[in-house]
C-alpha cells in the first residue's frame, strides 16, 4: 500500500468501506405512494388548442410563400387571387370538421348507463 492509498482512505473512509461502489446509481428517496387521483385531462380543450396552433402555423406559411411568390412576379391573372382563401382556410376547416367527426366516432364506444324506468 503507498502513501496515496492510505492518505485517500484517511480522506474517505466510506471507500475503504464499500470499494465496489456502483458507478450509477438511483436517488436514495423515500417511497412515498400517490395518494391523490392524478389531475383529469380535458381533451377538447387541448386538441382545440393544438388546431389553433397548427392552423395558425399553416396559414402563417402559406402566407411567407405566397408573399415571396407574388413578389417574384408569380400571379399573373386576378384568377389566381381567388385560390387564396381556399388554400389557407380550407384544410384547417378540414382538419376541424375531421376532429369533430373523430369524436362523433369515439362517442359511439361509451357505454350507456341503464335507465332506472321502474
């Protein structure tokens, strides 16, 4: 044993103690178990949210687009004016009507609950 060994184990004697100690290792934290439900997710607030946001994305580049593309000289009859709103509003309001179909379609796999008519 050299003057080093003996000096870190005067310094540290946990490892002289426990030498194999495992390079990784968990957090040493009380196991405490959830008492509480967790917090209830409202799905048509989220999901209205994530369209808002992703229709605002789609239009904001379409517009990027269309504002480059018209100052290259790229509309050349007022024909190609009328395009415009259907191409920014359109595929939002598809994926809006697509949504509100979806969750027609997940409605109809909730049981019923049996009516107490007697």
């Amino acid at each position: 044993m050299t003057r080093n060994d003996s000096t870190i184990r005067e310094l540290y004697p946990n490892l002289a103690r426990n030498p194999s100690m495992p390079p990784y290792t968990i957090p040493r934290r009380p196991f405490s178990p959830q008492t509480s439900d967790p917090a209830p997710i409202n799905w048509r607030r989220g999901l209205f949210r994530v369209w808002l946001l992703m229709s605002a994305a789609w239009m904001m580049s379409w517009i990027i687009y269309l504002i480059v593309f018209g100052l290259q000289g790229g509309f050349k009859a007022s024909s190609d004016l009328l395009v415009i709103p259907v191409l920014l509003i359109g595929p939002p309001i598809a994926l809006l009507i697509f949504g509100l179909a979806t969750r027609w379609a997940f409605s109809g796999f909730k049981v019923d609950e049996p009516s107490s008519s007697a």
